[in-house]
C-alpha cells in the first residue's frame, strides 16, 4: 500500500497516507526521522535554510532553518511567500478544448424548468424577509404552514424561511451594499422557488420593497408588512393565506427532462485536509469537466483559497475581460483583507493546520482543483447571476456558511462540498453533497458523508472512478431521486449572506 504521496517530480515533499512512525522508511532510502502525522509533509530532501519547499510544483514557502530529509514539515517551519501580483496576467495560455473533457454518462435529467435562467432542483415555497427583525415571526410562520398547509400540496417538496441578517441597522448607502441587497433581490428569484415571490417586511427598515425587487412584483399577491396587522393571530393568518395562494401554484409543477445545460451548480470546499488536494477536490473537479462538457454550470468560489494560484485561473479565462474581472475581484479582496489588517494568510484555520496544511498557498493549490481542468468563461462579483455557461469562478469569501448563501443567490440547484476534517454544513434553499478526502473520515461519520474519496489516496479507486460516482450522484440529487445526508437530517446553517458594508 502507498505510504506517501508526491504529487509533481519536482516536489521536495510527500504527504503521509498514514500515521508514520519514526524510523519506518516509507521510499527506499528515505528514513523518518520524526513521526509524521497522517496528511503531515515529509522532507524527500535536504532542504537548506531559505531553500523552497515545494508541493504540486510549487513554492509553499521557504524554510526557515535547514530541515534535513525525513523530518516532519510542520507550519511553524516555512516562511510565506509574496503573494502573486495580478497585474497584466496572461490570460488564455492553458484553455483545455471541450472534445479534451470526460464525457458525461448522462446528458438530461430530470428538473423544474422555468420561465428564465436555471432550472430547479427542487420545488420549495421560498418566503424571504427583508429584514431580520421579521425572523421570528417567518421562522414560526413556516412551522405553521408546514404542518397545517404542505400536507395538501405533495408536490411541493418543503417550506424555506428565509432569514438573513440584513436588512435595518446597516449603511444602506454604503459603498459596497449594493452587495448583500444583491444577495437578498437574488435568492428571492432562487430557481427552486419557481418564480413565486413572497416578501416579508417589518415596515421601517431600510431594505425596502423596491431595492429587492421590480415595480410590478411588489403587490398585495407577492409582500406583506408586519406593521400593517393587528397583533399576532392577524399577521400570522395573513401569512398564512399568502402561502396558501403560493403553494397552489407551486404544487402544479412538475419534472421534466430537461438538457444539463439548465443545470447550475456550486463546488466548494471546508475543513480541508492536505488530502483534499489529492482526493476529494480532484475528483470533484473531474465530475465539474463532466457537467461543463455536458453544458451544465458549475460555479468555483473561495477568493482568499484561489489568490496564490491566480495565474492559474488567469491561464484558463476565455477572454481578457474574464482575467480583468478576475483581477478586480483579487484586488477587491485585497484592500478588504488590507483594510481588517490581515492578509489571505488569515484564512487558515487550526483544523487545517492539523491536517497537515501548512498555510494558504499549500491550501489553495488543493483548493483550485475543484475546478477540474475547463476554461474559465465568467467571473461574478458575490451574489451575482452567471449569464453563460461552463466553468465559472464566483468570488465569495471561502467562509463555508457565507460562500453557501452566496452561491445560493447565484442561484445553484445544489452544492458538492469537498471537506477532510468533517463538517455537518447544510443549505435549506439547495442541497449540499458531501465528498470526504479520507476513508478514515467516511468511517467516523459513515451517515453523515455522502461520497469518499479516500480510496483515491490508498490506489483502491481512481480520481475518474470517484469523479463519476460524484457527477451521478450530483444528478440524482438533483432529480430528487437520492437526498443526501444534510437534508435527510435537516441540517441547514442559517442564510449568513456577506455583508462587507458598515453596520450603523
Ligand atoms: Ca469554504
């Protein structure tokens, strides 16, 4: 069995299959002089002082003192490098041609289509506050019409109160809302609401009506303002009855097939191991060439985890209007990094680091391989809609609950989330698919990760094997034929949309 993985022949490092002791010799030649934890970089080399240290090709960062071969490589022991400028990138320089991508086992399925845009995966009654103050009062709302009026609709598959934390004692003026009001006028248009708007407002706050929504949606039919109603049994009847309109109509809606191309889903990654580099993200970047040559949408997000590997994206954009918008989003993020006093180096958490990450470039370069190999056709400021097909990078921040509601508002049918440490996240609007990079994880929460990728590490499966088994998983939770473990439990965060704005 392999006991460690080098990824590039330039590499000076492997990452451990498992736990190593010291003294084993996991290559010939090669002793470990220190134990070295599963996921954990081992030193192939003699690595002077200030010398490279290098995975996947590239410089992690440099070493601080000289680290003699078989040592563990821990993060305390590499310095950063600069990060890369994003200035006068070429663009174009690697475009992979569509007839090169995996062709897809399946080319239709089964969707609610719609009037414009994306079809839905599933067919929810989405009620959305434009102010958090009205939570309380959707959130027991929504427990009412589940009991008392879904049991007559069953072709509406559930209820979603949307309650994000926007909407009143926020600079509405600021100069970045425009972001989180993007994001609420978005998900009110999420395509499995089926075009069936319902709007619920307190009746002084500063989101208003028209900043989410046209003219000619904001009629009695569509919003409702606390204020207007006498007391509770009055607001919640009034709720109550508009439900009942909406779910009527939602209830008459019915799957069809439908080509991929009406298919829009998001790939993101959390609690990521130094396996997720190897496994979990490859694999899932290899069902994402499937659905781009199938003409589906795939979305790819995380800007701080995209930021060392830039010149990569850049490479793959199908325009220099695609690089320039990537430019500007990597800038945009550098100066609100800047402006908070850190940089893309804060992104690291603990668990990371104990999975052997070292630091953000280590993690990024496990991170971009979501994205598979398809050229990069768009770029969408945070909560904007894609207005093409393929291969799309989405900038959000890589906070797993903000890049879900963010995605969300793009509007994805569902999400394949990529993780190494475990997570139980969850989304209400769409459903989340949860691919582990270890087979150690998939047998410590064995019903709560939906696909391993571990067998990849061990040479038991291939990146094309768990790649397919993904794209067709990723297709029957789409037709809601299978649910995956999150919506089995009902484990959905709250809709955390990113609000960089001033809070008055
Ligand atoms: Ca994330």
């Amino acid at each position: 069995m392999t006991t460690v993985i080098r990824i590039k022949e330039t590499d000076n490092v492997a990452v451990a299959v498992r736990d190593i002791a010291a003294g084993e010799q996991p290559l010939p030649g090669l002793t470990a002089l220190d134990p070295i934890p599963q996921a954990h970089k081992i030193a192939l080399t003699d690595i002077p002082a200030g010398g490279e240290i290098i995975r996947y090709g590239v410089v992690l960062g440099y070493a601080k003192d000289r680290i003699p071969a078989g040592s563990w490589i821990n993060e305390h022991m590499l310095t950063l490098p600069q990060s890369p400028s994003v200035d006068d990138m070429p663009w174009g320089t690697n475009l992979v041609r569509t007839e090169d991508l995996p062709d897809p086992p399946r080319t239709t399925w089964m969707g609610y289509r719609n009037k414009t845009g994306p079809a839905g995966t599933r067919n929810l009654l989405g009620i959305v506050t434009t102010v958090q103050c009205a939570a309380g009062v959707l959130k027991a709302a929504a427990e009412r019409i589940r009991a008392e009026l879904l049991p007559k609709y069953p072709n509406v598959d559930g209820v979603v109160a949307v309650t994000h934390p926007y909407g009143c004692g926020v600079a509405i003026k600021a100069r970045e809302a425009h972001i989180p009001i993007r994001a609420v006028a978005n998900v009110i248009r999420h395509p499995n609401f089926g075009g069936e708007v319902m709007v619920v407002g307190l009746g002084c706050e500063k989101l208003t009506y028209d900043m989410v929504l046209p003219p000619e949606d904001i009629t009695p039919d569509n919003v409702l303002t606390l204020q207007d109603y006498a007391g509770h049994d009055a607001m919640m009847e009034a709720i109550l009855a508009m439900a009942d309109r909406k779910l009527q109509k939602l209830n008459e809606r019915v799957r069809e097939e439908l080509p991929l191309s009406e298919l829009l889903i998001g790939m993101q990654c959390g609690g990521s191991d130094a396996f997720s580099g190897i496994t979990a993200n490859p694999s899932a970047g290899y069902a994402a060439d499937m659905l781009v040559k199938g003409g589906a949408t795939v979305l790819f997000s995380e800007v701080t985890e995209v930021r060392d590997g830039v010149h990569m994206l850049a490479a793959r954009c199908t325009g220099p209007e695609v690089r320039d918008k990537l430019a500007a989003e990597m800038r945009w993020y550098d100066a609100y990094l800047d402006a908070g006093g850190v940089d893309r180096d804060a992104n690291p958490t603990p668990g990371n680091k104990k999975g052997g990450l070292a630091n953000i470039v280590e993690k990024a370069m496990g991170s971009i391989a979501k994205s598979g190999t398809s050229p990069i056709v768009e770029v969408l400021s945070p909560a904007e809609k894609p207005t093409r097909h393929g291969l799309i990078f989405a900038a959000t921040p890589a906070s797993d609950i903000v890049c879900g509601p963010s995605q969300v508002a793009s509007g994805i049918g569902l999400q394949v989330f990529m993780t190494g440490r475990g997570t139980p996240y969850g989304l209400d609007i769409a459903p989340v698919i949860k691919v582990c990079s270890r087979s150690e994880m998939k047998e410590h929460w064995f019903d709560m990760i939906d696909i391993s990728a571990g067998a990849v590490a061990t040479g038991e499966k291939t990146i094309a094997d768990v790649g397919t088994e993904i794209f067709n998983f990723i297709l029957d939770v789409a037709e809601g034929v299978k649910q995956p473990y999150s919506d089995q439990y009902g484990f959905h965060n709250d809709m955390c949309i990113f609000n960089p704005a001033p809070i008055t």
